[in-house]
C-alpha cells in the first residue's frame, strides 16, 4: 500500500489491540496513532495486522509490511 493512510478508517485485528477501531491521525515509522471515540491510542506497527477501508474496499494488511516512513513508503518502488 503506497497511499496515504492518515485519515483512513483501520480496525487493528491483533491482540492486545484487537477491535480498536478509529481513524489514523498520525503515522510514524514504527506506530500509528488511532482517534478512537475521541481518544488517541498509538499503536505499534509490528506485531499487529490492520484492516483498512479505503476506497470503499478491505484491506488487511501486517505491520511489517508497511513499517517505514510515511514518505519512504509512497515513493517505493515495488
């Protein structure tokens, strides 16, 4: 996923955070930080998987895939 995921919906689908659901207000190398019901939580990347709707689509992705920075990630080459 080379897009932008600050401000997508994400369910984190890994214990312990497993349900935690909101949107990404920030996003750094190692962590996310979820706006759930007005409360930010960071999240680790690693060891997590997310689901993502973007696009009106699901899309499950691990944290390890997309643990860079946000700038590094979009200009990837795949």
């Amino acid at each position: 996923m080379r897009s932008e995921l600050i401000g997508l919906d994400v369910v984190v689908l890994s214990a312990p955070f497993s349900g935690l659901t909101g949107k990404v207000v920030d996003e750094t190398r190692n962590t996310f930080t979820v706006d759930s019901a007005g409360t930010e939580r960071m999240v680790p990347k690693q060891g997590n998987e997310f689901r993502f709707i973007y696009q009106g689509r699901f899309i499950d992705i691990k944290g390890t895939e997309i643990q860079h920075r946000p700038e590094d990630r979009i200009k990837k080459v795949r």
